[in-house]
C-alpha cells in the first residue's frame, strides 16, 4: 500500500474500508474512506489518524515515503473515533506532540488517558520549516472540537467531516470518479450529518471564503481539486435551505389503506406538474429517503394508526428525521385508521419539533373508496399548488 501525493510534498495516507454498511444508522453501500495526510520538510506533520482498526493501513502508506518514526508533530482535527482512535498508537510510534482546538483537547481527554494534546486557537497560525498552518475552529460541523487547518503555501483545506462522501474507492480525486455517484453520495452524505448544522457552515465560510483555496482535503471520500468551489456552492445551496418544486412522500402500510392513499396524494401532487418521489419505509433505506428530502419543497408522511400510535417503522423513521431538523419544509401528514386514530397526532407533534411548516392532516376510517378516493388526489393537488407558491418562504 502507497501512499497518494496530492501537492508539493503532501500525501494522503488514509485506510480503504470496503466493507463498512453501517455509519451510526447511515447505510453505506458504497463503503467509506478514513482519510490522513501526510505533510514532509523540516518537520514532518501528520493530519488526522485512521479508525483504529485501520492503523497498519496508514502506517504502511507513511513506510512508502518516509520512515513513521520521523514524524514530528500530529493534528488532530475531530475528536470522533473513526478520525481519533488510532491517536495513542500513532503517539507511542513517533513520540509527537498533538495539536488540537481547546474542545479537542477537553474530548480527547474523555476519550483517551495517554495522550499528549497541546491546544490550538482560533485563527492561529504556526510556522513549521518554510510552511504555515493555520487552524480554524468550525464548531459542530459536526461535533463541539471540530477545526480545519489551512496549508497556507499550498493552498489545501483539511476539511476534517466537511464536503465528505462514505465511498470507498482507489481513486483518490474528484475528476477521477462518476460524477454522478459524486453528487449523489456527497448530498447523502450532507443530509444524513451536517443537515441540522446549516447554520454553522454559514458562518464557518465566512471564516474560509477569502482563502485562497486549491483542493478540499476531506476525512472520507474523494478529494476535491478540480473545481473546490461547485461542492462550497452546493453545501451553500443546501445550508440556505434551497429547495425545488419537488415532494417527498414516506409511509408504511399495514393493510394496505395507507399506501392507497400514498399513492392517491402522489397522483394529485405530480398532476401540478411537481416531481414527487414515494417511498414505503420498511422497503426504503431512511438515509436514502432524507437524501431526497434534502432538495424537496415538502414532506408527506403516511401512517395507519398501530395500538393508538404510529406504524413502528413511522415512528422510527421520524425519530430519525426531526433529529436531522429539515427546518422551512412544508409537511403534510396523513393515515388511514381503524377504530380509533392517534398515529397522525403523534407524527405531528414530531414534525413540529423538526421546524416544519405544517398543513391539515388527512385521515381516512378503514379504506379508501368512492369519495375518499377524491379527497386524497385533492390533498395531494394542496400540497402541489403550496409547492409552486414556494411558501415555505413565507
């Protein structure tokens, strides 16, 4: 295993991991990188660390340039484990002094008992042999100890969980892949980890929009070197909460009568001339649904009412989605019912929390047939027509 040279005595020495499927309830089919660089000259530098099961891996592409032992000074950008846990061993190797920000140093030390963490502030700058590193804090983007550190000579952002994608590849660079499994899996990526924190990566640019930027080293993924600035415009679009004339509908069944009325609602939000996507949960991966909440003017979620309450698969599913908060979304909710209702009221009560804006509710008694039929193709042509207003402005 090589390490990669990305500039001028700059390398990626990260891990490949293939098989991961799961990232704390993420699906990543694609698999996922761990992504380290090494910087040499008068001091050789190591930015970030690999999960450790993925140590060898990293100190095998260090070997292919420079002796491990040599390397004299360790940045550690995030706290979190799949970047931190390889620190101890990496320490004990090279016997370097880590630099952190101030809540780095505070997590590692909740994490780790041996390490030696010296902290970084804000904006600082140090001088390592002829080239400069300045460390900027970007506070949950998407943890409290996250920073980027700029290479001020060569123009390169370590970008620590910023402009990531879960994808394993041999391919190290942005104009060395698909790009439409780029864009598709750098927006999954956003919406399923830094949805709730657009505010933040507001304020992070403007701490990084004058820098002269070459290439986005990220901590997963691809890097970005061809054109750096059409991924900052996406996260821009996405963090501004830019939306298109498109519906997302997620629901689950269970005798049926729901996805009747799914499919009902779809019928009457596409005949406005919206793009409306459908999905039933328990069929669907969830963080591929909130892929496509991420760009959709409105949600509409479906339920049959289970024991006074939500289908389970619902309610795990908005568990999921008030956490990510797609705040200045219209939301429509809807289900079918027995006896008694109570799935819708519990949904709403969630959405409302996620910062939605909120439409009346449909539900249905048993089955729909005859005139109910019509009221759910109506409910949908409502949602439609919200859409094309863009209301969620107002």
């Amino acid at each position: 295993m090589k390490a990669v040279e990305i500039a001028e005595d700059v390398f990626w020495v990260g891990a490949i991991d293939w098989n991961v499927r799961n990232f704390h309830g993420y699906k990543t089919p694609r698999g996922t990188t761990y992504n380290a660089y090494l910087i040499t000259g008068e001091t050789n530098i190591l930015v970030d660390t690999v999960k450790k099961p993925f140590f060898d891996q990293m100190v095998e592409r260090i070997r292919s340039v420079i002796d491990p032992k040599d390397i004299g000074l360790i940045i550690s950008n995030h706290v979190e484990m799949d970047h931190s846990s390889s620190l101890s061993l990496a320490q004990k190797m090279t016997g370097a002094k880590i630099l952190a920000s101030k809540r780095g140093v505070e997590g590692l030390s909740l994490h780790y008992d041996d390490l030696d963490v010296q902290e970084v502030q804000d904006g600082q700058e140090i001088r390592v042999g002829n080239l400069t590193l300045r460390f900027i804090e970007t506070p949950m983007l998407h943890w409290p100890d996250s920073m980027f550190t700029f290479l001020v000579e060569r123009g390169i952002l370590f970008t620590m969980d910023g402009f990531g994608q879960h994808l394993a590849s041999l391919k190290r660079f942005d104009d060395e892949v698909d790009p439409s499994v780029l864009d598709y899996e750098s927006a999954k990526y956003y919406a399923n980890i830094l949805m709730p924190f657009g505010s933040q990566f507001l304020k992070t640019f403007e701490k990084v929009k004058g820098l002269p930027i070459r290439i986005l080293a990220t901590s997963h993924g691809i890097i970005w070197r061809r054109d750096p600035s059409k991924i900052i415009s996406r996260y821009l679009s996405w963090a501004n909460g830019e939306t298109k004339e498109k519906a997302v509908i997620a629901y689950d069944t269970m005798w049926g009568s729901t996805q009747r009325m799914a499919e009902l609602i779809a019928e009457g939000i596409a005949s406005e001339g919206i793009e409306t996507r459908l999905f039933r949960i328990s069929d669907s991966d969830r963080s591929e649904i909130m892929t496509e909440v991420l760009d959709a003017r409105a949600v509409v979620i479906g339920s049959p009412t289970l024991n006074n309450g939500p289908f389970p698969t619902v309610a795990d599913f908005m568990v999921y989605l008030k956490g990510l908060r797609p705040r200045g979304k219209i939301c429509g909710l809807f289900g079918s019912y027995g006896w008694g209702g109570g799935a819708v009221k519990a949904l709403r009560e969630q959405a409302e929390k996620a910062g939605m804006i909120m439409l009346d509710d449909l539900e249905i008694q048993y089955v729909p047939k005859g005139e109910k039929t019509e009221k759910c193709v109506n409910y949908g042509k409502m949602i439609g027509k919200r859409i094309k207003a863009n209301e969620m402005k107002l």
